[in-house]
C-alpha cells in the first residue's frame, strides 16, 4: 500500500494562496500518476489536477491559470500551489496516487480543509 499524508489546507480571504503537500511513502513514487482532488459539502468528488510519472499536467478548467501541480520525486512529495482562490474553492482537498503492483491500485489521502473567505 501507498500511504498519502497531507497538510497545507487552512483558512485564506479571497484573493490569497496556499500550498498544498501530500507525502507518499514506499519506493515507486517516481512511477506513480498523482492526482488532487476536491469535495465540497454537498457535492461530489471531483478532480482538480493531475500530473503523470512524466510530468504531464491537466486542470479542471475552473482552475486552469490559478492552481499548478508539480511534483519532487527525491522528497515523494506533489505540490497544488492555490493562487487567487476564491470561496467557491472552498472544500475539502484529497491527494491520490494511481499505481500498478500486481494489479491496478488507488490510494487517498485523508483529505485537508480549505476555506476560502468573501
């Protein structure tokens, strides 16, 4: 199993940053698609950004020019570095890793709280 462990999340005014982290344990980090998510009272998960073992990255286009993943393989770590948030991106953040070990696997972090203020 690959274990997720994130921090970053807290309470911003509109307008402000934020940078997410989420560690991951074990030795394939660098094989690994890595993905944010979010979830918001009320509504389903959705995904935020991704960014493959390569370094390709895609955003929902309600964050496209505001969020960027990026990730340092030597710390098993991705990064959603939030410019510009606004309250409607207030929600509960998820990291998650895709990985094959024998078989297809899905990992998730335990989630961080953002709250993004008027």
């Amino acid at each position: 199993q690959v274990q997720l462990v994130e921090s970053g999340g807290g309470l911003v005014q509109a307008g402000g940053s934020l940078r997410l982290s989420c560690v991951a344990s074990g030795s394939i980090f660098s094989m690994i698609t890595m993905a944010w998510y979010r979830q918001a009272p009320g509504k389903q998960r959705g995904l935020v950004a991704v960014i493959t073992s390569g370094g390709s990255t895609d955003y929902v286009d309600s964050v496209k020019g505001r969020f960027t993943i990026s990730r340092d393989n030597a710390k098993n770590t991705v990064y959603l570095q939030m410019n510009s948030l606004k309250p409607e991106d207030t929600a509960v953040y998820y990291c998650n890793a895709r990985y094959y070990s024998g078989v297809s696997k899905s990992s998730w972090g335990q989630g961080t709280q953002v709250t993004v203020s008027s």
